[in-house]
C-alpha cells in the first residue's frame, strides 16, 4: 500500500507540476513567442528601453534560417564560440522541427559540399517566384550582401573595422578556413540548403511561408547581411525576428566602445531590436533556459538580452 502524502507536500508537488505545465512549450501548431523590441531614439534623448509583447506564429508557416555556422573559421575564438553553440541550437532545432518549422541550413560560399544532397536539390528545385522588390545584388564574402542603411539604422554600435578576431595576443590570419556546416548541426531530411537570397525566397513562397527567424552568426556581419538575412527578409515584407541566445558577433574588445566581447553582442542585438526585428530566446521553443556561452560570466537581470 502507498501511504499518502501529507497534504503540505502533496499541495507543494501539485503546484511544481502546474508551474512545469505552464513553462513547456505548447503543442497546439504555434510557436508562443516573446518579441522583444526597442524604440528609435529621438535627437537629443536617451535611447528608449526594451518593450515585450506575445506573439503567436503558425509553426507552419515559420522558417528557421542557420547562418553561416561553419566547421572552422579564421578566428580560433570564433570557431570555438561556434563548437559550442552547436550542440544546444541542434537540440533546439529538434524540437522547432517537430513542431512544424521548416528549416534552412545556410552556410555561405560552401554550399557546394552538398550539391549531391537531397537537401540542396530541393532548394534548387523550387519553383521561382518573383519578389516584391529587387533582390540585393552587390557582392561580398561569396554571396550577394545587404549592407546597412544609413537612413535607417546608422552604424553599427561596435567597431568591427578590423575583423573582430577577439583572440588575446597575436590576432589570427584572415583566410578561408570553413568548407562544410559544423558537424554538430544535423541536416535532417526534410530540410532545404542555400545560401542564395532568390533561393530562399523559392522555398518560402513554395510553402507558404510569412515568419523568418534568424539564427547563427556573426549578428554584426552575416546574420543581418546575407542574401537571406535580417536586412533582406525585413525588406521583402516577410516577419522577422532573431533568436538572440543562438547568435554571437565578431567583435575585438581592444575596439570602440571598449566594452567585454559579450556586451559588444549584447549592443548588436539592442541595434537590431532598435532598427530591423524584435529578438526572443530558445526558451519560447525549448521550455528551457535561454544558451549561454561559458566564458560569459555576467549576472544578467532577466529582462537583459542574456538572462
């Protein structure tokens, strides 16, 4: 016979499970999503603080693009920010699959490794769909590039004149070090390949798609740059937003304003809250708390961009 609980502990098990219910990600073909955004600031004022708001997007009708998530990169701290961000976005990759969201593995200027993969032959294979505006087409880094818009967004909050390499002492050499996506990111059958910007937008009007989140690295660079970036996707209409946990910038502390590598991230993710999309974090998929890198030590409030 199982002895009962005493009514303190069995009120106390009660309430945890509630609390557990209440935290798990749903399985209703939404994703529940807390976007963060930021105002414009006005001349002269301080720049406004973060706003919060739900939302609810159709799993279905949500794509999850991966950038530029490589198997090596010229910076060794670089890549091995990379490494480690992998194993936690394939976990969290998982469950945006399983629930409906379709996935795009972007890594530019290697594509090519997959030409034999089902996965690439679907995005070529996409039936062509035109855009409602032109496609940016000037070049750099192997694909075509957004660059930023001064009517818009201003510079970037961080100095990233040199590279970004964050390495302490010698600075590494700039080469081509990546050939293939990171090995610790799997390429789940139903997923599509490119790093092409008409591509993507194939695949999306193929499916439907309205809702485009953005994943990867590096925010300062690639992430809102490439031909399937935030800049781009914002332009063409579609809803955006970065999932501010799974990202990291190329950003050297000895460079203006000074500040830890991770505060500089932390200022590119404010900048693109402020000018472009709203963020969330893995936990709004997951259930889980929000990714942080080992070497950001920080004690972050709950409403900073790393809680």
């Amino acid at each position: 016979m199982i002895p009962k609980l005493p009514p303190i502990l069995a009120a106390l098990f009660t309430l945890i499970a509630a609390v557990r219910a209440a935290d798990a990600p749903s399985d209703d073909g939404q994703l529940h999503l807390t976007l963060r955004s930021r105002a414009k600031p006005s001349a002269g004022s301080e720049s406004p603080g973060p706003t919060e708001a739900r939302a609810n997007w159709d799993a279905k009708k949500t794509v999850l693009i991966i950038c530029d998530m490589w198997d090596d990169h010229w910076c060794k701290s670089a890549a091995q920010r990379v490494t480690e961000l992998a194993g936690p976005m394939n976990e969290m990759l998982k469950q945006a699959r399983a629930k409906g969201v379709f996935i795009i593995h972007a890594p530019s200027s290697v594509t090519g490794y997959y030409k034999d993969t089902p996965q690439r032959a679907r995005a070529l294979a996409a039936p062509f769909a035109r855009t409602p505006i032109p496609l940016v087409v000037d070049e750099r880094w192997g694909t075509s590039w957004a660059w930023p818009d001064a009517r818009r967004e201003g510079v970037l909050p961080i100095d990233d004149s040199d590279m970004g390499c964050s390495c302490v002492g010698q600075k590494c050499v700039i080469r081509e070090a990546w050939t293939k996506e990171n090995p610790g990111l799997e390429i789940a059958a139903e997923d599509a390949i490119t790093d092409n910007g008409q591509e993507t937008w194939n695949l999306l009007t193929e499916r439907g798609i309205e809702n485009v989140i953005l994943c990867g690295v590096h925010l300062n660079m690639c992430v809102l740059g490439r031909p399937f970036g935030i800049r781009q996707m914002v332009r063409l209409g579609k809803n955006v937003a970065l999932m501010r946990d799974m990202t990291d910038t190329m950003y050297n502390p000895d460079r203006p304003p000074g500040v830890s590598h991770f505060e500089g991230t932390d200022l590119v993710i404010q900048h693109t809250e402020r000018y472009w999309c709203p963020s969330f974090t893995s936990s709004d998929i997951t259930g889980k708390p929000p990714f942080r890198f080992h070497e950001d030590t920080r004690k972050l409030s709950p409403q900073d961009a790393r809680p």
